[in-house]
C-alpha cells in the first residue's frame, strides 16, 4: 500500500478529534507549538491552525508527529470523553505555572483512561468506598476513616502492612508516575506535589498515583491521603474551598494510618523526639505526621506541637527524618496487563494497543520483583547515640 493511502485511510479511521489529541500530547511532553512543529519538520502555523480547527490533520502529519516524539499512532484515535473533565485533585505550589499544572493533569487523565481501560478488559472487581455528604466534622472524617478500613478489608485498630495492596484489593488502581520531558523522557514532577486522585463520576473508577515513592512513610500518606479524597470529595466538591479540601485528606490520612482507638496507647506518656520516632516504626508513619496527628486529637497543644517542628527542623528532619520506612509497590496495573498480554507483559504492544506513549506506559507497571520488603517498616535507629544520627537520614 502506498504512503498516500496509508495517509487517506488514518484520516478516515480518526473519528474522533486528533487535535485534540495533538494538544494533549504537547501537555504531557512540554512542549509549545514551535517546538512540536520543528521535531515534526512542520510548520508552526500549521499546528495553529489545526489547533484551531482551521485544518484538518492529515495522516503525513499524525505520522510525522507520531515518530518525532516516540508516540504509537494509537494515540491520536482516542476519544477525548473517555477522560475525566474535571474531577482531579492534587496539590501544587502557588507559584506552580499553568503549563506545569496542565502536563500534570493531562498525565493524570491518561493513566486513569488506560487503567479503566484495563480493568473494564480483566473484569476486575471493585469494592463501593464510604462517601462524605454534605457539611463534614472531624468526628465525622474519623468515623469514615473507619469505615474505609472496614470497606478495604482491613483490621479496625491494626497497623496496615501495606497500604497500596489495600487499595488494590479493592479495585484502586495505585500508579507511580512521571512527567515526559520534551525528549520523550521521564523527570520527576516540579509542580511540588507529591500525588493525585481521579475518578469520573460516583459509581465510576478511581484511581490513586503518585509521582515519587520517596520514602515508605510518605508515599503511605500521600496514598491514604488520596483515598480520602475519594471517600471525601466526590460528592462535595462543587463550590469546597482547595485548602479546606486538602486539610480534610490529611486528617483522613492520619485516621485511617492510626485509628482513634489506638491513639491513647500511641500517645501516653511522655511525647519527646524518641517516641514519636518509635511510632513510626511501629505505625510506618512519618515523625512529623505523627506530631500533626497528636495535636489533631488533643494530646498536644499548638505550643508544643510549634515545639516538637523546631526541634525537627533543628535536626535537619523536614526532609530526611531518620527511621527507614521501604516504599511499597504497587501490581494492579502491571498484573491487568499480564492478563491482556501475558507475562511478563510486551509494555510496547500494550502502549500501541492502549494508546499510550512508551515511556508513560512504563511508569504505570513497575517491576513487582524489586518490592524490597513485604513489610512496611525497618528497624528504628538509636536516637541516643549521637555519632549515628546522621546515619540513616536519607530517603529511599
């Protein structure tokens, strides 16, 4: 067949809107219209104006910007309703561009696409979460705190081994992410964020994704803290403030981590550096989560929970605490493409077959093998001895 009716039949089969498809693919790669055109050998003005919707995309250009950026030609056939409008949280810096929050977005929107995708193909199970209506107190995001752990199959009071498997079991896809760089290439998020939550409507799937594991403690939080936003704010988004949205996720985190019931035992007696430490390796919650969580139920007050932060900050604990808590791993998405594609799974043919480039497709399905412990936390280091307390502060 020839370049010409390859050309002429790529037109006929997009039925949907590969501008569209064209502009999401700038979004998730970085790059403006100029740069899109010169890898493609276009011009500028042509990408304009089928943005525009003054020309059409003729399959030589689909084609040309299908290679210049790695991208199966699967990708321009997607439908764009398959992607949620508007039903995305995540937290970002104030000073974060508007291209930054869209490439985020437009990454987020697709992992979802392809993980419904796979779950409607595998007939995968989900289970119904608790949802908020209404005006919500913190009694009331404790109690659906609880509720989520009974929904998710998980004791009442006990620590939760592993906090993406849970989600999973219930059918939450959980997906680490990157960010594509305009050479196709995966970077780690610069919006200053650390996850996202999507779904598409109540009763639809949801999905978790995180951008960097970072250490155990923190992708454990970031995980819970985006299953409150399902459990909390699909039905109670419209009209809620962003920051009062955020502060409820947290205090839902810290419930579903460490339940009320326990938090007498976890919180008695003296409350020092040390035994917030020991907490964390008993409860894989990070040390400063666990002075938030004190103060959150009354144990502390504000002085000395302002207290217990300077002393962290003194010791250089904002962002390397010590205490090694292993990232989890996820296996959903990667166990859903065993299933379609055999195992181990051709990511290239399930990238051509779902639409997806490469490089994304290879961030949704990590090796399972390289999970470093079923448990979630390691041992607690000696917070006495001084010469070590540099030893362990790094983040996995």
């Amino acid at each position: 067949m020839s370049s010409k009716k390859t050309s002429a039949k790529r037109v006929k089969e997009v039925a949907h809107d590969p501008a569209e498809r064209i502009r999401t693919l700038r979004l998730l790669m970085g790059l403006t219209q100029g740069e899109l055109a010169q890898a493609a050998g276009v011009s500028q003005p042509l990408i304009s104006q089928i943005q525009k919707g003054i020309k059409p995309v003729s399959g030589d250009v689909l084609e040309r910007i299908a290679a210049a950026t790695g991208t199966p030609m699967s990708f321009f056939d997607v439908d764009p309703t398959d992607l949620p409008a508007d039903t995305l949280a995540f937290r970002k810096k104030a000073g974060a561009s508007a291209k930054e929050v869209a490439r985020v977005e437009s990454t987020v929107r697709e992992a979802y696409r392809v993980a419904v995708r796979l779950m409607a193909e595998t007939k995968v199970r989900r289970t119904a979460l608790p949802r908020a209506e209404g005006d919500i107190t913190p009694d009331g995001i404790e109690d659906l705190a609880a509720q989520t752990r009974a929904a998710l199959g998980v004791a009442p009071d006990g620590v939760i081994g592993h906090v993406i498997r849970a989600c999973e079991r219930a059918g939450i896809p959980v997906v680490p992410l990157l960010l594509m760089d305009a050479r196709g290439e995966g970077e780690e998020a610069v919006v200053g964020h650390s996850g996202a939550s999507c779904w598409r409507g109540q009763g639809e799937p949801s999905l978790i994704s995180y951008f960097s594991a970072g250490s155990g403690d923190r992708q454990r939080f970031t995980t819970a803290h985006e299953l409150g936003h399902l459990v909390l704010h699909p039905a109670r988004r419209i009209g809620l403030d962003p920051k009062q949205a955020e502060s409820e996720a947290h205090r839902f985190a810290g419930a579903f981590l460490l339940p009320r019931e326990r938090a007498e035992e976890a919180f008695s007696g003296p409350l020092m550096l040390r035994e917030f430490a020991a907490l964390k390796k008993r409860w894989g919650i990070s040390i400063q989560a666990l002075v938030n969580r004190a103060y959150d139920l009354g144990y502390i007050d504000r002085a000395r929970r302002d207290s217990l932060y300077k002393q962290i900050g003194a010791r250089g604990w904002r962002t390397n605490e010590p205490v090694l808590v292993h990232a989890e791993q996820p296996t959903l998405v990667r166990a859903m493409l065993g299933r379609k594609y055999g195992e181990p799974p051709s990511l290239l043919q399930a990238a051509d077959d779902l639409g997806l480039h490469p490089v994304l497709m290879r961030s949704l399905a990590p090796d399972v093998a390289a999970d470093p412990a079923p448990r979630a936390v390691a041992p607690v280091i000696n917070l006495g001895d001084r010469r070590r307390r540099g030893a362990r502060l790094q983040v996995l």
